[in-house]
C-alpha cells in the first residue's frame, strides 16, 4: 500500500480556489483533501 501526501499553496475544487489545501494519495487513488494542516499529521 503506497500513501503519498501532496501539499499546494493552492487548489482549484468545485467550491473554489482553495490556499494552502492538498491531497493524500492512496494507491493511486485521492482518499483526502484536506488543509496542509491536517495533511502534516499523516505523513
């Protein structure tokens, strides 16, 4: 199982241009997106 975090200093979503938000990946699959806050505490 590969987990991969990606932290931007921004990301475009549905909602909106988010700053400072990012992605963790899962085998190949986004599983979260997250502020870069809360995507530290996985790593």
């Amino acid at each position: 199982m590969q987990n991969k975090v990606i932290q931007a200093d921004y990301l475009l979503l549905e909602s909106g241009l988010k700053e400072k938000w990012g992605v963790q990946v899962q085998d190949n699959r986004i599983v979260k997106v997250a502020p870069n806050e809360q995507l530290q505490q996985i790593k």
